[in-house]
C-alpha cells in the first residue's frame, strides 16, 4: 500500500501555513505570514492575525496543493491545528478544515500544535526512535516532553513558570532596539558578540529551585535582569553593547535549555533529544545542544531552521503519522481549543 498523502493546515498564531506530504517526505509548505502587520505592535495583535488569515487561507491552501502536483481528492486525510493557539486564529483554520473535509469527504484530523512541532521532525530524520525527550521552545511555549508514544500524546515533565524562551528574546530584542520577532536579530547580533562578557541569571537552577521546579523554566527573571544592565549603561551615559548583551542573554538562555533538556534524557535514560519550535532555529541552541549531547551519548534531532517555525507542514507530518498508527478520525464537530493540553 502507498503510504498516505496528508494535508496539514495550521493557523494557530500569525502564520497561515498548508503542507502536503506521503508518509514522511514533504511534497510542499505553502506558508503566508502576517508577522510584518504586527511588527509595528511589538506582538501578535490577535484580530489581526484572524483576519489575515481569513485573507490567505484558500490561496496558501491552492498554493500548497499546485506546489505538490496533487488534487483535493487525491488527498487522503486533512489534519488541522484545533490547540493551542489564539482561538480567533484557531477558528479559521479549524473550519477551513471543516470545510474541505466535507466538500471532499475526507477524514479530518484535529492535533495538538505542540506535538506537531515534535512530529515535523520525522519529515527531516524520519521516524523519531521512541522513547525520546523532546525539547519544545518557541514564543508561546517553553516545554520538556517525554515522548513514549507521539500517536497516543505525549508526557509533560516540566514547562516554563512564566515567560517562553521565544517571549523573552522578543522583549529583550525590544528593550535593545532589535525589531519583531526578536529571535533571528538577537541570534545575528550575538555573532558579533562575547556569550561570556556579561554573566545573567540562569533561573530555576539553584539546589533550593531544583528540587520542586527540576525540569521547568524561568525566564522573566533574565529578561528583567537584562533591562537592569541595559538601564544602568544608558544612566552612566555610556552606550550599549548591544552584541555582548545579545550574547550573553541568548547564552543564558541556551545553557539552561541544553543543561535541562540532557538532564531529563540522563533521568529517564533516554538517547535520542528532538528540539523542535521557533527557538530550535537559534544557532547558539544548535551548537550547543550538539556539543553537549554529544558528551552523554545522546542524539540531538533538530529540523532546519525554516521547519522549526509555525508551518502547515508539521501538521501533514502528524497527521501523516496518527494516519499510519490507525488513530481514528476526529468528529466533523471538533472544537477549536486556545488552551488545549498535551
Ligand atoms: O514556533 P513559533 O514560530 O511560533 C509559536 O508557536 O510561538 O516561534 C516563534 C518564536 C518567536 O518568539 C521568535 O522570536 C522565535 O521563535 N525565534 C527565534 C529564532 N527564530 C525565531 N528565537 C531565537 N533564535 C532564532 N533564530
Ligand atoms: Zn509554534
């Protein structure tokens, strides 16, 4: 049997994203984004995103289906992103879904925005070795996951206590200047850059936070950390290395992300970490996941940098993947849920 061909729609924040794929190799990624609407905000205005993607839902959606060479009907299940997400933005990819589902008469999947941003690894590596540990970081969500059965869902073992890892360089790019999303000027800024001239917090890893908070993550303090520093510069009237602070803040953040993720892979005795969200495109988290996974043994799988952001395709490669399990379908009434849990 030919393995199935799998729509993946996802419109959960400001990225209308449709991607195609047969079992686990990518026919097409159509992708529309309105992040440059919301640049001038400094954040995701959630009526704006909605309505952009109202805008671009069946473009991107014929976009992706050209680019693959396939019809509709030649599709065999159409997955969605229902959670979580921005409900109003969850809303017109659920029942854009809905729609296609039943003119065509197709099975419809509802997933979990989360594990498919672990699911999308399998279009770059294949079939992820199970157990895993899955290291989740992007602008809405800063998690560790054990991951025994990606069909079945997957375990949470810690998550951030405030904000996500992609949030605080997105503040942290605000208070130095660098436009939105922050990520990619903090990561090209930092390569001009000493990661050690200035040594912020690394939160949740004292003895005392340990022992109740072992696999969560903390990031407001950095960031309020950074804004003191950068303060105390501008009031001595001296200018802001604004490169030494992007590196020594996207260290701070990256020593913690690794340290964590290899701690829980050493815990549940685990060899194969997947890094997966828009912070997984980060070329110091890259690096030093590489470097010290490497020291324990362990494989790291990180998907290129253009898949680690929001896209249809990590939802195609999940629901490729319930699809290839046997999961059954979801209702044509599925709900969209903003704070669906894992
Ligand atoms: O997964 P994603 O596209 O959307 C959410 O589900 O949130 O992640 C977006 C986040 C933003 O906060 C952005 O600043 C961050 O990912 N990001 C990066 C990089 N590229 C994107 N953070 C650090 N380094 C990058 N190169
Ligand atoms: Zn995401």
């Amino acid at each position: 049997m030919t393995e199935p061909l799998v729509l993946g729609i996802e419109t959960s924040c400001d990225e209308t994203g449709v991607g195609v794929v047969r079992g686990h190799t990518l026919l097409a990624d159509a992708l529309a984004s309105s992040v440059d609407e919301h640049a001038r905000f400094g954040g995701v205005v959630p009526e704006v995103a909605s309505r952009a993607h109202l805008e671009a839902i069946v473009p991107t959606m014929q976009r992706a289906l050209d680019d693959a060479g396939v019809t509709l009907a030649d599709i065999d299940a159409i997955a969605v992103t229902a959670g979580p997400g921005l409900a109003g933005a969850l809303l017109v990819g659920v029942a854009a879904a809905k729609g296609y589902a039943l003119a065509a008469e197709k099975p419809i999947y509802g997933v979990n925005h989360l594990a498919a941003h672990v699911a999308v690894d399998t279009l770059e590596h294949g079939p992820l070795p199970e157990p895993a540990i899955a290291l989740l970081v992007s602008g809405g969500h800063s998690s560790l996951l054990l991951v025994d059965d990606l069909a079945a869902g997957v375990t949470p073992l810690g998550a951030t206590i405030d904000d996500a890892a992609g949030e605080a360089f997105d503040k942290v790019a605000r208070l130095l200047g660098l436009p939105f999303p922050g990520g990619p000027p903090i990561d090209r800024a930092a390569r001009e850059g000493d990661g050690e001239s200035i040594v912020f917090p690394r939160g949740l890893t004292a003895p005392k936070d340990l022992a109740r908070h072992r696999f969560d993550f903390s990031f407001s303090g950095l960031k309020t950390a950074v804004a003191r520093w950068v303060e105390a510069r501008e009031r001595a009237g001296e200018p802001v290395p604004v490169a030494h602070v992007a590196a020594s803040f996207q260290e701070a953040v990256c020593d913690v992300l690794t340290n964590k993720a290899i701690d829980a892979c050493r815990e549940r005795g685990v060899e194969t970490l997947v890094i997966g969200g828009g912070v997984a495109a980060n070329s110091r988290l890259r690096a030093l996941a590489e470097e010290r996974c490497a020291k324990y043994g362990i494989t790291v799988r990180v998907p290129r940098p253009k898949l680690c952001t929001d896209n249809g395709a990590m939802v195609a490669a999940l629901g490729s993947h319930l699809v290839a399990a046997g999961v059954a379908p979801s209702r044509l009434n599925l709900p969209a849920d903003s704070a669906m849990p894992l």
